[in-house]
C-alpha cells in the first residue's frame, strides 16, 4: 500500500530538486543566444555536404544527365556555406554585446571546422570525379591539404594570442568561400590545384588579416548577399547567370589574392620606419 500523501510529498520534493539542479546547472552546460547561431553555422555545413552528395556525387556516379539538378544542388551547397558564413559573423557580434557560454570558443571552432573545413574540401573531392579534365587522386590530395589547413589555422587560433582586430592567416570562411570560387570558375586543372593549393598556404601562413567589425562587417554581409544572387541567378539560368557568376568569383579570388600582397606591403613599410627611427636615435 502506497500512502497517497507520502506520495505527494515525495512528489513535491523530486520537483523541488529538479528546480535547484536547474538552478545550479553550470553556465558551461547552458546555451547562449551566440552559441545557437553556432550550431546553426554547424547545420549550414552539414547540408551543404548533403547536397553536395545527392545533388552532384550520386547522380555522375548513376550516370544521369539531369545538369540541371546538378546545378541546382551545386549552387544550394554553396549557399548553404554562405549561410554559414553569415551565423558565423553573427555570433562573434552577439557574444560580445550580449554574452556567450564558457563552451562557445569551442562550439565555434567545431562548427567552422564543419563548414569551412569539410564542406569546401570535400566540394573538392567531389569536383575532382565529376569534372572531365580532374584527376580524381590528385583533387583528393588537394582537399586533404584544404582540410587540414582548416584543422591547424584553427588550432593556433585557438592557442596564439593576437592584437585586437587582426587574423594571423586568412580567417576559414574567407578560405572556403575562395576555394568554392576557384572551383566554379571552371578553369584548367592545374590553375584550379594550384590556386587551392594557394588559398590553404595562406590559411596557415603569417600574414595578418583584418578582423570584420564595423564598416567591414557590413560589406563582407553585404557580399555575401550578393554572392548568393549571383548563385540563385546562375542555378535558374538567367540570362547573364554564368558570366555574372563568373565575375564575382574573379573577385572574390582577387581580393583573396590582394590582401597578402597590402598585408606584405604595410609590413616591409612599418619594418623601414623603424630602421630609420633606429638610425636616427643612433645619431648624435
């Protein structure tokens, strides 16, 4: 026999206990408002992978000539890692005006690691047993060595400590989105393996690149935003799609290609002032 008002009590305190090991959880275990537009980076990443498969792996690999489809899913992939882009300047703005759990530095390296990472090299591989001029092991190659640039730009970010404002190697997702463009360029083989092969040495390099804050985060939102109409155009075959996709790629690879070169510029210049500040306090 079961005493319905011990029952009760028992009852009561369960529910009272429930709501002091809710009340105790630690802030690590809790997810901010940042770390939601994380995952959401995460979830981008993995369906641009999805697409990526069904879309345009598995119908080369059966043999279909829907190319219509293939375009489709090509460009909903990269859309998909533009989205991804997007959440991942997101957070960084609403972690430092709002707040971010203990854990969001590493929910935000694991998702970029999805995103920035996996989904661009494995568009790679992909693109190595499609495209008609690839060589399916040296493209394989290729995206290894875009992943684990990802994978170790990551891992000093993680532990190197930088003046406020600056990357030390271009920041992933500026990565990704310019080995995409590299891509749908449709260029020779070679020129594509090499500018791949490019972009992931600048990943792990040295040279110092601006962080998006201010005016600079608008404009990269506001590329973004148009990288995708030039994608949405060229999936539905507008007239002027390609070429105007075409363009924006060029630029995109451009200005991926400009900014070491200021970056080497403004450092050989910083570099002779202080040899000539130097000099000048040597002299009587």
């Amino acid at each position: 026999m079961i005493d319905p008002d011990t029952q009760a009590g028992w009852a009561a305190e369960a529910e009272a206990e429930a709501e002091d090991d809710a009340e105790e959880m630690p802030l690590s275990l809790r997810l901010s408002i940042a770390d939601t537009l994380t995952l959401g980076n995460a979830t981008c990443g993995f369906m641009a992978v999805y697409f990526t498969t069904t879309g345009i792996l598995i119908p080369h690999l059966t043999g279909s000539d829907e190319s219509g489809m293939a375009r489709h899913s090509a460009a909903t992939a990269v859309i998909l890692m533009l989205c991804a882009a997007i959440f991942d300047l997101f957070d960084g703005l609403v972690a430092r005006k709002l707040r971010s759990s203990p854990m969001g530095a590493e929910l935000d390296n694991l998702s970029d690691l999805i995103s920035f990472g996996l989904a661009p090299a494995y568009f790679v591989l992909v693109y190595g047993m499609v495209a008609d001029d690839a060589h399916q092991r040296v493209s394989a190659l290729a995206a290894v060595v875009v992943l684990l640039a990802v994978v170790l730009r990551l891992a000093r970010f993680s532990c190197v400590t930088l003046k406020d404002g600056m990357f030390q190697g271009m920041p992933s997702p500026f990565g990704a989105l310019t080995v995409i463009s590299i891509v749908l360029l449709e260029l020779p083989f070679v020129p594509t393996l090499l500018a791949i092969v490019g972009v992931a040495w600048l990943m792990v390099s040295r040279v110092e690149y601006p962080k998006p804050r201010g005016i600079l985060a608008v404009a990269m939102l506001s590329w973004i935003v148009a990288a995708m109409a030039l994608l949405a155009a060229w999936a539905f075959d507008a007239p002027g799609g390609q070429l105007l996709l075409q363009t924006g790629c060029a630029l995109q690879v451009v200005t991926g290609a400009v900014i070491p070169l200021f970056a080497t510029a403004r450092r050989v210049n910083t570099f002779r002032d202080n040899r000539r500040e130097a000099r000048a306090a040597q002299l009587p």
